[in-house]
C-alpha cells in the first residue's frame, strides 16, 4: 500500500477540495448527505418510472408522440441516476469523469444513429421478397 | 483578519467553507501544491481516484457495447420472420417489478455506500444483502419471463428480431447475475478484511457498476418493453 492512501474519515478534519474526485465518490460528506442524496434520486426515479409505465398505456397524450416522450423521460431518469446515485456533477473536480462521460455518449450516439440510419437506407433500396422465398429460408 | 496566522487545519476549513471548489482562487501560477491531487506536482493522484476513474472509463466501454445491441435491436425491430413481434412479448406487469426491484436495489445499493463512509460493518451488510435480494428477484423474474416465452416457441433462433430481443435483455440480465456474484463476494470481504482501503475501493467500483446496470435498464425497459407495447 502506498502511504498516499486516502481514507476520508481519518482526514475529514483537512480535507480540501481542490483535488479531482472519482464518480460516485465526493469530497467527504456525513452519511446524512448520502441518505439524502439517495432518496432525491429514488424520489425523482419512482415519478418518472410511474409517468413512462401510465403514458404508455394510456391516451393522455397523441397517440404517435408517445415513444417521443418515452425517450424524454428516459434520458430524464438516467440524468437523475447520474446526479444523484452516480454523484456525477459540474464542478471542477469532476472535469475528467464529465468529458469521459460525454465521449462515451458520443461513441453510443454515433453506434446507434448511424446503424439505424445506414440500414433504414439499404432496407429501403433492397428488392422486395416473395413470400414464399422467405418461407424457404426458415428452419 | 488578524496578524496571527491560523493553524493550517483551521486554515484549510476555511477555505474550504468559504468557496468550496476554489471558483475564485484559483491561479495557474500558484505554488501551493495538494498532496495526492494528480495535478503533476506531488506525484500521481490518490489510488482511490485512480481505482474510481479507471472503473469509470471501463464501465462506459460497457455501455458502448451495450449501444450495439440496443443498435442491434432498433435495427431487427420488425425483422420478425413472419413471427411473432414484439407486442406479443411484453408482460407490462412482469416488466413493472421487474423495473421496481431494480431500481430499489439501486437505492439499497446507495445506502450501502453511505453505510461505508460511516464505516459502519452491520449497516453495510444489511443494506448489500437488500440489493442483493432485490438483484436476485429481477433475475427470477427474467428467467421466469424467458421459460414463459420459451414455452410458446418464442426462442432467439426464430427470427432476427427474437435474436436481438433475448441477446439485449439476455445480455443485461448476465450483467446482473455476475454483478450478484461479486456482491456476494464483497459481502465476505467486508466481514472478513473490514473496511481496510482497497476493499472500500472494491465497494466504490461495486456501486458504479451496480447503479450503471440499472441505467442500462432503464434504456431497456423504455426502448423494448414500453415502446414495443405501444406499438
């Protein structure tokens, strides 16, 4: 072990708050501050699970904005994770955890938009096939 | 401010009470150097940043992989074969507590960790074995959901679409079950070694993956489930 070994608990007397923090960790915080983060995020979680389970079976809204607002609350509950369960936030000692963060989201926007792009387009210049051709090619 | 300087302790809590992240002192040229910041000037950061970051890029490598299955899915959606679509696979009310034992467990999972600051053994315990339980209730529940949809013929060598279905849920659910396996692990470590720092470092890479499952869940359960009944 290395005698750069960090226990919060032992220096929660000199702490300070200019070194970088990894995500899910913060400068230390009594464990009422973790409580209180965890039930905001559960909090916040429940009413947009509940909302996302009651739209989609319901007629509250027009019927083809459903998946749209689906997504909405989608990326709304994955924030809150990340906020309050991942600790992840703007200040400056979590630079290095955010621009990671927005690179994998980059990687995950171009794998998803550009597969359903490229292949909406070769769907859509592909022969149409018999039926009775795709009968054949099943087990 | 008086000519007697203050103890540094007392010093640095004051800073630190006065402008937490230093937004108005900060200075490029300031000599003062952290121990264990990383910012080059007294060597590598702390372990325990290290672990946690090293974890962090790991589990969005995961997440990536994930984005190709979930690519994979948005693009077999209606590749069914003259199968069955996915309407005809979603139970709202499985998918619900399935949805409702997850993101509990990741609420236990939280507090499991607040429990660690406190360095609290007992706390810890109980709240790893709550997610642990939660974690194992969704895994019953999928397994249930997969033999129910075996049973009816829907398997993954039906259709493209099915191919893409069980190997995204599927593939989560893997996720979970291994992830149980290492809870269980720390559970002994915890008991065994106590909070000595590389087990509480195990316990925060624990709780990232943990918390990082349920995000993927919630994509999962949006994307495949909520919008396939709605379809």
């Amino acid at each position: 072990m290395s005698e750069l070994e960090f226990d919060p608990a032992a220096n929660a007397d000199l702490l300070d708050h200019r070194e970088d923090h990894a995500p899910g960790d913060e400068p230390v915080e009594s464990a009422g501050h973790y409580v209180f983060n965890s039930n905001l995020g559960l909090g916040f979680s429940i009413v947009l699970t509940v909302a996302a389970f009651v739209l989609a079976n319901s007629q509250l809204i027009y019927g083809p904005s459903i998946p749209i607002a689906l997504l909405v609350l989608a990326i709304a509950q994955m924030g809150v994770h990340l906020v309050f369960f991942l600790h992840v936030t703007t200040g400056p000692d979590n630079t290095n955890n955010v621009l990671a963060l927005a690179f994998g989201l980059l990687v995950v926007f171009l794998i998803v938009v550009g597969s359903i792009w490229i292949m909406n387009h070769l769907h859509a210049n592909m022969m149409p096939m018999p039926m009775e051709q795709l009968r054949q090619m099943q087990p | 401010m008086s000519d007697i300087p203050l103890p540094a302790a007392a010093e640095t809590v004051r800073r630190v009470r006065e402008d937490p992240h230093r937004l108005g002192h900060r200075d490029p040229h300031a000599h003062e150097t952290v121990e264990g910041a990383g910012h080059g000037k007294t060597g590598p950061a702390r372990k325990r940043i290290i672990v946690g970051y090293g974890f962090w890029i790991f589990l969005l490598s995961d997440i990536v992989m994930f984005s190709c299955f979930f690519a994979a899915f948005a693009v077999q959606r209606e590749a069914t074969a003259g199968g069955p679509g996915i309407s005809e696979l979603v139970d709202m009310r499985r998918v619900g507590w399935e949805t409702g034992a997850l993101l509990l467990s990741s609420y236990t999972c939280g507090l499991s960790f607040a429990a660690t600051n406190v360095r609290s053994k007992l706390w810890t315990q109980i709240f790893l074995l709550a997610t642990g339980l939660l974690g194992l209730i969704f895994v019953g529940l999928e397994l249930l959901e997969f033999v129910d949809l075996a049973s009816r013929g829907i398997v993954p060598q039906r259709s493209g679409f099915l191919s893409a279905f069980f190997g995204l849920v599927g593939l989560h659910g893997l996720h979970v079950t291994l992830a149980g396996m290492w809870l269980l692990t720390m559970m002994a470590q915890v008991q065994l070694k106590g909070f000595r720092p590389e087990i509480v470092h195990r316990l925060i890479c624990f709780n990232l993956f943990w918390h990082a499952l349920d995000i993927v869940w919630i994509g999962i359960f949006t994307i495949v489930y909520l919008m396939g009944a709605t379809s």
